[in-house]
C-alpha cells in the first residue's frame, strides 16, 4: 500500500499532534488535525495580550519554554522545520549559561549552566553550590549516594520498587535536615511540578540526574531557550511546513466522541461552526490531553483498547505562568532564576535579551514603551502564599499577580532593587486559569500530568490494542517519561512507527532514550540479576543499616 492511499485522523494540535503529523506527512500519509482551540500548539503556543494599550499586543506564554540538553527527539523535529528565511527552526534555540539561585534569608548563588570548558570550570560545575552554605558535605554526599543507588539500579528495581515509593521517602528527607529538605528534597518541584511528597522516586530521580548530566557531560547540547515568542519563531513555521507537505488543519473543532465497535475505532465526532459531524480515517492518532482522553473514554473504547482504562486514574496538577511587562528590562541573569523560599515554587526567566538577534522587537508592540518581559512559572498552588495566606488556586487573578510579584521581590530586592513597581507597565496570568464555578477558588484548563507513586501501571503505550488507534501525547509510556514537549514528541515518534507498521509501508522514525553513563551498565545488569532472585541493591543495604544505626543511638542516648 503506498501511504499516499493512507488517510490519517489526529485528533489534538499540540507539540504530540504536530510531531506525529510532521512524520506522518513526510512519509507521504494524508492528513488530518483536528485541534479544539482557535489556535494550534497546545501548552507550548504563545498568545497575544491586548492588554489596555494601543498598538499591537504583548506576547504571553503558558509559561516559558527550556529545552534541556537531554530533549534530543524534539531537538531532531526542530531541525527538520524550515524557516522561510533560511535555516531551521533549531537556529532558533539561544544556549542559556548560568542559573541564579535566590532565598530571602540566605544568599544566593549563580552558576554555570554551560558545559564547563576549563579545569576551574569543571571544578565549579562539580562543586556543590546549592544551599549557599546550610548544607554539610555529610548530607550533600549521602544525597549523591542515593542518585549513585538510582545510577546503577536495573530498569526491573526502578519500575518495580522505585515507581512504588516517594521520592521523598527514596532521599530519606524526612530523617534529615530543614536545610537538606529545602535544597536538596524540594528543589525539583519547580523543575517538575510535583510534590516530592507525593511524586514517584523513579520519575523524578531519572530527570534530576539527566539535569545533573546536561551540565557537565560535554557531548549534550546546553540548555536553550526560544529566541522569540514561541508561536512567532517555532510553531508558526512549523504549521507552514506541514501545510506545504499537505497536511489540513481545523482549528476551532474539539473532539466530542471516539466511535467504537469494541474491537477498533469507527469514527471520531468533532464540533465545528457548522455543528457535530463523524469524520473517519484509515488511522486514529489521539494527541489530546489526558484529562480530555480520560472523558472520551467509553466502554466500547476500552474493550477494544484495554490499556486505556487505566487513564483516568492518572493525575494532574498545575504549573502555570506569568507574564510581567516591563519598561526597565531586568535581565537578572543569562538563564533561570530559582526562588528556593517561595511557596508558590517560583522559577522564571527574563525573555529579552534572548530575543535580541531574534525577528521579534518587543518594542513594536503596545505604545513601544516596554523593555523587557519577566515569564514566571507557579510550580505549588496548593500552599498558602506570604500576603493572602491562601494557594493560589483560591487566589483572584488580582491576588495571584501581587502574591508573586511579593515573593519575586522578596527574593531579588535583599539588597539591590532589581525589580522596581515603578517599571512595571502591566502584567497577564495564563489565560488557562479562569475562575470556577464556585466562587473560592481557581479552574485550570490546562493542567499537567504529574507521575504519582504507582501510576506507571496505568499509563499506555503508544500503541494500543486497537488496530487503528495510537497515542501520540505526554501521559504516554516514554523513555523520557516526565510529561513534557520531549516526552509527547516521543510518544509521537512511537505512535507513527505502529501506523508504519500496521500499514506496512516505511521505516520508523528514530526514538531517543534518556542517555546515562555508560560506565553504570554492568551494575545496571547485575542488579536485574539480583532484584530477579529478590535481592536488595547495595545502597539500600547501606540506607537500612545507617537507619538502624540511627536508632540505636537514639534509644541509648548518643
């Protein structure tokens, strides 16, 4: 069958639905997008600000987009995306170098977030400088033990015992310092949106360590940014591309139902402007959201696609940002900034002088008077916060805005003030959040797949039991496994290759794995060996032994 007599059906336009499409169309596949939002993207697009003043509108973001090293499947797409001018769209991508860690009590520390070049450098990058000080080399060197423990732990021990415990359990934060929990336990949440207390050791582990490895392994490409609004420098020319390669967009057309007879997928009712209709494909690619999956679920869909009845059962939580506008551009650093006493977990980046050699000028919109854009991301929005003692998801809009803003300022202003009132021209929270039904709190309409302890049995593979159905989305059993624009862009890649094979045309696109040391491979085996005949890992021989250490001395009084 030639794949040109192919039709092809996707039903989301998000980074999983483009990616899917994108190696579809380039293999010769007709076909089809359907997209809910007027616009296409998904979490990743960028959006237009009105705002009060004349002239054209202020770019907004869901929150800022990163692309760390270890994003090689999407760094692959990016590079096969044409811009009009010349180049690709990973022309785009601006290498970022230092990160600026900041707390209200403490100091703050800024480092290199560039592959280290000199001897001196490497000595920084392998230096611990988190903590700025509360942290003893004791504690710093039992937290690397425990990544040490994950580094040379078999895939059976990480998905059988690891997917089962806390990663706050799996660092023993609990046992130890205020200090060791804030810097060491918590630090990952604003990376990831998830509660250590509630998040998976093995999720939240691999990610940590790849992050870890970004910095200081020479051969992975440095962390990056956009050099524009994202819309503007990656997901505009990537629809053109697709167009050209004849793929057909409708915007505005949410999927209301997937047809089933129990065994495979009949059809797919969309709503459009013109009312519902059933459109039908050779091939289903279900890119949506899995929230909205979990409410297209039926129970002819399961029958014949067993593997998804486990969906709603996943969990979402929220990580959703600010934009603030600013007539002073405060660069604050070439990089992230990380606010370690926010309870809202606070991360931001300051856009602009990313954008410098960019095609965007920020001063062409509004009334030209703005300098500078502050995108801050709220990880935790179910702690009370420093000026309302209420989460931000029971926040106003208002209230959100001058919580952050008071916990940005708390942290930056210490000494020199770096973020002024007076320069903040205006400011727009994710139009994502929008007021619930009841009147006490917030609604989020994007919300983010978080890895929960155990959830791993209920996430899917991309390709289902269903002989025309696969998934190309985030909550998708990857390698990359973390719900991001890497782990969707794999899910696709993996769905593409069960159509490829299904319709027995075409070789599959590559997949990248997560990438870790070689030298850790033969501990990796032998420990398969050992969890196989019920054995314990080395380190957790180690780890029970100090705890009963530690007890004893307590019980005797040392």
């Amino acid at each position: 069958m030639h794949p040109g007599s192919s039709s092809v059906a996707i039903l989301g336009g998000g980074v999983g639905g483009l990616s899917a499409a994108q190696e579809l169309a380039e293999r010769g596949f007709a076909v089809t997008v359907y997209e809910a939002d007027d616009a296409l993207g998904g979490k990743a697009r960028s959006f237009e600000y009105e705002g009060d003043a004349e002239g054209p509108p202020l770019p907004g973001e869901h929150g800022f987009r990163f692309f760390p090293g270890f994003y090689t499947n999407l760094r692959d797409t990016m590079a096969r995306i044409p811009l009009a001018e010349g180049g690709t769209v990973a022309d785009n991508l601006v290498p970022t170098s230092e990160t600026l860690v900041a707390s209200v009590d403490g100091g703050e520390s800024l480092s290199r977030s560039a592959t280290p070049r000199t001897v001196s450098e490497w000595a920084d990058a392998l230096r611990p400088t988190i903590g700025n000080g509360e942290l003893t080399a004791r504690e710093t060197n039992y937290f690397l033990r425990r990544l040490l423990v994950l580094l040379t732990s078999g895939r059976r021990r990480r998905e059988r015992a690891f997917d089962t415990i806390t990663w706050w359990e799996f660092v023993d934060a609990e046992e130890r310092s205020p200090a060791y929990r804030k810097h060491l336990a918590e630090s990952t949440q604003a990376l990831v949106a998830m509660r250590p207390q509630i998040a998976s050791a093995r999720t939240i582990g691999r990610i940590y360590v790849q992050l870890m490895l970004d910095q200081i392994e020479p051969r992975r490409p440095t962390e990056a940014v956009l050099n524009g609004p994202t819309s503007v420098v990656w997901i505009r020319p990537w629809v053109a591309y697709l167009r050209s390669l004849g793929v057909e967009f409708r915007t505005g057309t949410p999927v209301r139902a997937i047809e089933s007879d129990g065994h495979r997928v009949t059809g797919v009712v969309v709503e459009g402007a013109d009312g519902s209709e059933t459109v039908t494909a050779d091939h289903y690619v279900a890119a949506v959201p899995v929230e909205v999956m979990a409410r297209l679920l039926t129970p002819a869909l399961t029958r014949a696609a067993p593997s998804l009845a486990g969906v709603r059962k996943l969990d979402t939580a929220w990580m959703n940002g600010l934009q603030f506008y600013l007539t002073d551009d405060a660069p604050l650093a070439h990089g992230h900034q990380a606010y370690t006493d926010s309870p809202w977990a606070l991360t931001s980046i300051s856009q602009r002088q990313f954008w410098a050699d960019g095609p965007f000028d920020l001063t062409e919109c509004a009334d030209g008077s703005v300098e500078g854009v502050l995108s801050v991301i709220v990880s935790d929005w179910e702690t009370p916060g420093v000026l309302f003692d209420k989460p931000a998801s029971e926040c106003t809009r208002e209230e959100i805005v001058d919580e952050v803003w008071a916990q940005l300022t708390a942290h930056l202003n210490r000494e020199d003030e770096r973020l002024s009132a007076a320069a903040l021209y205006d400011v727009v929270v994710d139009p994502a959040i929008v007021e619930a039904e009841r009147g006490d709190r917030m609604d989020n309409r994007s919300p983010l797949l978080i890895n929960t302890v155990g959830s791993l049995r209920h996430r899917p593979d991309a390709v289902t039991e269903a002989p025309n159905l696969v998934l190309a989305a985030d909550y998708v059993r990857t390698e990359t496994d973390l719900a991001t624009m890497e782990s969707a862009n794999e899910a696709a890649r993996r769905a593409v290759a069960g159509v490829l094979d299904r319709a027995g045309v075409g070789s599959p696109p590559t997949v990248w794995g997560l990438d870790e040391p070689a030298v850790f491979e033969p501990l990796k085996r032998q420990d398969d060996v050992a969890c196989a005949l019920g054995l314990p890992h080395p380190g957790e021989t180690e780890r029970g032994l100090g705890r009963l250490l530690r007890g004893f001395r307590t019980r005797v009084g040392a």
